[in-house]
C-alpha cells in the first residue's frame, strides 16, 4: 500500500490522469473531485521521486526482494477499485521498478503471494481472465489503463452494453470549458487557430495563421517550442500520427507537409505555390490523417472537392468525389477522421453532413444530426468529437458506432462561423480551435 495514500502529494494538486476516460466513466463526479488537493505544492511530485519511499524501494530491489501489488481500500474514504491498482504499478516505475517488473508485482507475484494457482499469468489451466490493450505498457505503464477489451472466464465482457446502462449517468455528467488552461511566452497570443493535434504524451500542436505557425505545450498547457517559421502560407490542418510526425495541411500553399520534431520537412505532397486537380496538386488541402500502416488520406477541400489517397511515401493511390450534393460527392470536404474499424468520415462542411467511406472510397452511410460540421476527431474508443457550424455552432460529442449525438456545448459563434478544427488526447481532452474568436477552447469531463 506504498503509493495509494500520498497520491495528491505525488501528482501534485491535480493528478495528470484526472481528465481519463476510464476514470470519469467507472467512478462519481463527486469521487473525482476528493482527488484534487489545491493546497498541494506544484514541485509536489519531484519531492517525492527523491524522498524515503522510492529510495527505499530501490534499496529493496537492489537486494532482491520481490514485489507484490496490493492495497487497504475498504477502510475508509472514497474507495477507486482497480483503478488505484493502474496507478500504483505507474507509482512503482517512478520508484525505479521496469515496466515489466511492476506488471508482474501486480499480476504473477500477486497470486502466489495469495497461494492462488489458477490466475495471476496467462497459462494452461489457467482462468482465462486477461485484458486486451491498445498500446504497450512496456513502452508507457499508464498504457495499462488504454484498454480495448476485457475478458472474464474466457468470455468477452459486453463494455458497450455497460457503457450503455449507465448512459443516463453520463449524460448527467457534460464536458465542461476550462479557462485559461495554456501559458504562452508573455506577448504571444494565439491569433487566427485553425486546428489542434496531440501526442502520445499528451502534448498539444496549435496550428495558426501567425508566426511562428505551429505551437507546441506540454500536457498542462506550459509552452515548450515553436515550429515552422515562414513554412506555411494558410495554416488549416495539423496531426500527429502513430509515430509522433507532424502532418501539416497549407491550405494557402496547396501543399502537406511531414514534419519531424524538430520541424524539418521530411516529405511534401503536392507543388508548393501550384494549384490544380491533377493527382499530384492540391487546391486547397484543409486536412490530412494517416493510418496505421502508414498511408496517408488528405481532403483537397477548399476548392476542389475531393480526398486523395497516398502511400506513406508519397506515391498517389486514388482519388475519390467530385462535386454535388449526393452520397460520395462534396461541398468543401474539410475534416477527415478514421474509426477503430478502418472506415473514413468526412466533414462534408457545406452539405450539412458527415459521409462514411471505406479506404478504397466507396460511400457506406452519412449522418445529418450532427449539425454542420467543420471539424471532427475520433478517439481510439470510437468516440466521435465534431466542432459544429452555422446557427447553432458548437462542439457535438457522440458515438462514432451508433451515430447517436450525447451531448452538445454551445460555443458562441463570430459571423456563424467560429469552431474550424479539434482534437482529443488520450485522456478525453477536447481542444477545439476557434478561428474567428482567436482561441484554443478545452473541454474536460466533470
């Protein structure tokens, strides 16, 4: 029970996983909120890493002693089953354990601490109870909490079906605007935002119509760098992909760039300064995702009406929509995301609607109750976030499985036309870039 007790003074006065997905969907908005401790100083965490507890425990492994996972929740006070457990493996690496060491304390060495013979590791005879993860907690132990699957006894744990009974719940509980959440160098300001991106570590990329125009902050908000001096015409869109490479759409320059992190151009697409329809110009690219495997999809939107297909080094697949208003054709294709089942949705901004597609470009469905989309992002739990114009502007949050909307929060427009484009963070951040009102708008769960 080494780490559970002293969290808020480990983390600091807000822990960094408070905004999580997981954390807000299993427990109350009341137990969340016992979390945070104002009063905890902001250099909380560094204190701790050189304190007696991590010391210790790096004596102890130094003389072999083996480590087991456990906990005295049940005594008293707000009571975070099995997700206390995620966070004391993550304390047990800041201490000076491996990854590997900290999942075996909290698995194997557990169950034969207990004498219990048939769980602890994935084996022969063994109750198959076992979760299925989306990332490597090798690489991340907070990657022990991005979990995709969850199966008990060998059967698949119905997590939708859940989800769904406690719908109700959720939907009591909205995304809420946080103020004042970035610190930028003293006379920046954000000026003409026209998307966001994040990475695996939760730092955010601010595109913007100003120079320098890529901004990078860390997860809570400090400025770390700037990218891109005199690089980019029209900033539009920006992403992150698997591999931290930063994909950056000039709009004005009719170009896509692959930068690295340094900011140097690793591959162009299209002609910079050269306009066209041919299937190496763009005229107009407002967005740009790449998928696992490395191919690249860009929306050539602003002018032309259609979405090219790359391979990851730049050779021209396909294409695919031309301009109109029926299934598979596009009145400025502005956004492009992708699903955990490999399908492609697209902002259809002046249609009034999102259009599903395959990779290969064939029309599967669209949905209109989303209002008029400029932007939209999916999650790696397939939930859907879409930045919504016109009338009623706003940021939509839905399902991108079912198509149903859960929840909308107004954002006040400028000319009916203020959320361009968003982005989420592994914890359910939302960032939506406000063109017209000059602002990176964040969103996090109560």
């Amino acid at each position: 029970t080494t780490f559970w007790t002293p969290r808020n003074q480990i983390y600091g006065a807000r822990p960094e996983w408070i905004d999580e997905p997981i954390l807000n969907e299993t427990f109350s908005p009341q137990e969340i909120k016992a979390l945070e401790n104002p009063s905890t100083p902001r250099d909380a965490a560094e204190k701790w890493a050189t304190g007696r507890v991590p010391q210790a425990m790096k004596t102890l492994k130094l003389a072999g002693v083996g480590f087991v996972l456990g906990t005295d929740m049940g005594g008293g006070g707000a009571g975070y089953y099995g997700f206390s457990s995620h966070v004391e493996m993550e304390s047990m690496v800041k201490a000076g354990l491996t990854a590997s060491e900290a999942i075996v304390a909290a698995t194997g060495n557990s169950a034969r601490m207990l004498g219990i013979d048939d769980l602890g590791t994935i084996a022969a005879g063994k109750t198959a109870d076992f979760i299925v993860l989306d990332a490597n907690p090798l690489d991340n132990i907070a990657n022990t909490r991005r979990i995709s699957n969850v199966y008990l006894g060998g059967q698949l744990v119905d997590r939708d079906g859940l989800r769904a009974k406690w719908a109700v719940r959720s939907a009591a509980v909205p995304y809420r605007p946080v103020d004042n959440w970035a610190h930028l160098p003293a006379g920046m300001a954000w000026g003409a935002v026209t998307s966001a991106s994040t990475d695996a570590d939760g730092n955010v990329y601010i595109f913007r119509r100003a120079q320098p125009p890529i901004l990078k902050l860390n997860a809570h908000g400090e400025f770390v760098r700037s990218l891109g001096e005199t690089l980019i015409a029209a900033a539009h869109g920006i992403r992150i992909d698997a591999s931290g490479f930063i994909w950056a759409a000039d709009v004005r320059g009719h170009v896509v760039y692959k930068l690295d992190g340094e900011g140097h151009v690793l591959l162009t697409l299209g002609k910079k300064g050269v306009s066209g329809d041919a299937p190496d110009l763009f005229n107009g690219p407002t967005d740009v995702i790449v998928m696992p495997a490395g191919d690249v999809f860009v929306t050539d939107g602003q002018f032309n009406s259609r979405v090219l297909h790359y391979t990851a080094n730049g050779t021209f697949v396909k294409s695919f929509g031309t301009n109109g208003t029926a299934p598979g054709q596009f009145k400025v294709p502005h956004a492009i995301g992708l699903d955990s089942a490999g399908r492609l949705f697209v902002a259809d901004r002046d249609n009034d609607r999102i259009q599903i597609f395959d990779q290969n470009g064939r029309f599967l469905d669209q949905w209109t109750n989303f209002g008029q989309p400029s932007g939209l992002f999916i999650d790696a739990n397939d939930r859907l976030y879409v930045a919504v114009i016109g009338q009623k502007s706003g940021l939509a949050i839905g399902s991108a499985r079912t198509g149903q909307v859960e929840q909308f929060l107004p954002i006040p427009a400028k000319d009916l036309n203020g959320p361009h484009l968003l982005t989420a963070d592994t914890r359910g951040n939302v960032y939506v870039a406000d063109l017209l009102a000059s602002d990176v708008r964040k969103f996090i769960r109560n």
